[in-house]
C-alpha cells in the first residue's frame, strides 16, 4: 500500500475525521546541535514518514539525547492514554492496596497486576483507581511529575495538566484507566520512565542546545522516588507488554520493558509508548507519541521504539558510548532533520 504523500487529503483524513495528519516530516524546525546524533539518526528513520515525536533520554543522568519533533514534545500535552496505568500502579503498591500477587475479581475473572499492566485492562485499573480515591492518584501523579515541567531550563517546554477534582467524565475511575482530562508531555514520561530504569531517582531532563552545553553537563536530581521496592512489581508488566502483550511489536527488538496507550482526544487519534531497555548497564529510555488517523496507535508506537532500540543495538551503541566529533555534527545536518 502507498503510503499518503504528507500534507496529501488522504494523509489528513484517511480513516476518519481527524484534524491531525497520520504523515508528515515531523524534524521540521528541530535543533539538532547539542544531539548524540547516532541517536538522532535511528530514532529519525524508525518514525518514518509519521507523524509524531521520539524522545530519547539517559536514565542514568537525565540527559536527551534526541528530541525528534520538538515541537510536539515541548508542547502543551496529550492525553496520556493507558500510559497514566505506570503511575497508578506505583501509586496502588505504595499505598499497599494491591500486592504484586493480588488478584482482583473482575467480571467473573481474577487478574493479577502483571496481566492487567501487559494487556492494559481498563477494567483493572478503574477499580484501583476508585479503590485508591481522587486524592492519592493525584499525590502520587504529581509526585511522579504529573502538572509539572520536566526538564531544566529547556526553552519552550510546557507543564503539561492535572485535573483539580475527578473528571466529569467517568470520574477517577476513568481518569485512572485512559488518563481522562490529563495533558502528558513526552518529556514527562520520559522522566518517569527514566526513574523507573534507574531504580527510582527522579532527574531533571536536560537538552544541551550545542556542543559546549553537552560538555559542560551535570545531572541534576529533582527528587527522590520511594519506588525501589515497587520496580519489580511493575516490570514483569511491563516486559510482559512487550513479550506477549498491547506492545509486542516490540518483541524482536530485544529486552524491552514500556507500556502502550492508545485514545482519541479532540478528533486527534493518539498512540503512545514509553519504554526502556531492560538489560545491561547502558539503558536507554524511549518514548514514541503518534498523532493522527487510524494508523496511530500504541502498538505501532511500540514497534517504533523498538526499531530505535534494534538500529541503536546493530551499530554496537549499547557496548560504548559513541563520542561526538565535528565529523558527525555535519552529517547530521545532512540525514536527521
């Protein structure tokens, strides 16, 4: 099948009456200067012809190293879909209202966490949601960066929102299982899904504009998350996701933990993951939003991300660090805007 020129009516409007095109040059404007451009360069060619954003971050040091679209990404948000059910998880171990083991009864079935996270059961994450209350989701959510700016003295970036009160809409229950009335940035997940990886440690995301910025770097924590004993109850979910789940796109491109979402908001179809790489010591954090018609959703977001992670993993990224040389400055002007 051909894939609709960008820009094309087929592109806006094919599959439905969306206000956003599925296809688009999504580096248009981006500034690329500060960038590990090895990174650039995968996440840039794994998107494709779609239209959507790809931020790639260190979790060790709460660095970017891409930030395709950044226009998207610095902006005012998008409703998170099932991504919102990483925060709600934590926040319903923490709280102790379910035990990795738990069970919930559902429908005239039971379903543990691990179940509920890999194949994103609305149903499950309601009940937690109603059984936690407004109050404490919102604690939690906020603590874990909901409503707040992600990064550091990034020029442009948006706060994102959080509801003040449960959504007129289906009240916590669906503010907890499609992220009703929220507006997430990729950023944000980005940082979430960062702590997760590194066990729990909530850094300030920092985009160097230019080389003198990357070399000047310092990670900066913004807190702490009490969160180290939950990571294990929530990765087998999120592996699960991908080895036999909403993300199993993802499958072939190694140990990979995230979580998909995929809603509609504002006539905009939405696809969202957020993932790291769960083996070795040098991870890699990899959040994909899609936006547009039918086409857009979290599995194909997942089988981007993963694609980075398969591009990164042929060129021997994760056994050294590559360093950044006015050689590949160039080039990057040439294939990654």
């Amino acid at each position: 099948m051909q894939t609709p020129r960008a820009g094309s009516p087929s592109a806006i409007i094919a599959g439905g009456p969306w206000t956003e095109p599925t296809y688009a040059d999504s580096t248009l404007g981006d500034n690329v200067d500060g960038e590990d451009l090895a990174v650039r360069r995968a996440a840039v060619e794994a998107l494709g012809s779609y239209n959507g954003s790809v931020v790639v971050a260190d979790p060790a040091t709460g660095r970017i190293l891409t930030m395709v679209n950044q226009r998207v990404a610095l902006g005012t948000g998008f409703q998170p879909c099932s991504t919102v059910k990483v925060s709600v998880a934590l926040a319903g171990l923490s709280e102790k209202a379910i035990q990795p083991a738990t069970k919930l009864r559902l429908g005239g079935m039971r379903m543990d966490l691990t179940y509920a996270l890999a194949h994103s059961n609305n149903y499950y994450f309601a009940t937690l949601g109603e059984k936690l209350g407004f109050e404490k989701v919102s604690y939690y959510a906020h603590l874990f960066g909901y409503g707040e700016k992600a990064g550091l003295n990034i020029p442009g970036e948006q706060p994102g929102r959080y509801p003040s009160a449960p959504p007129k809409n289906g009240g916590v229950g669906m503010l907890t299982s499609f992220g009703e009335e929220i507006s997430q940035t990729p950023l944000q997940l980005t940082a979430l899904m960062s702590a997760i990886a590194n066990g729990g440690t909530l850094y300030y995301l920092q985009y160097p504009r230019n080389q003198a910025e990357v070399q000047a770097f310092v990670p900066q924590v913004k807190r702490r998350l009490d969160i180290d004993d939950l990571i294990p109850a929530i990765k087998p979910g999120m592996r699960g996701a991908v080895e036999f789940g909403t993300a199993h796109r993802a499958r072939e491109d190694g140990p990979i933990a995230g979580k998909t979402g995929t809603c509609s908001e504002n006539h905009t179809h939405l696809g969202w993951f957020g993932s790291f790489n769960d083996v070795g010591d040098h991870k890699l954090v990899v959040v994909v939003l899609l936006t547009g018609g039918r086409p857009a959703i979290g599995p194909l977001a997942a089988g981007i991300a993963g694609d980075v992670y398969r591009r990164l993993g042929e060129k021997n990224y994760f056994a050294a660090a590559r360093p950044m040389t006015p050689a590949t400055l160039i080039s990057s002007r040439i294939c990654c805007r």
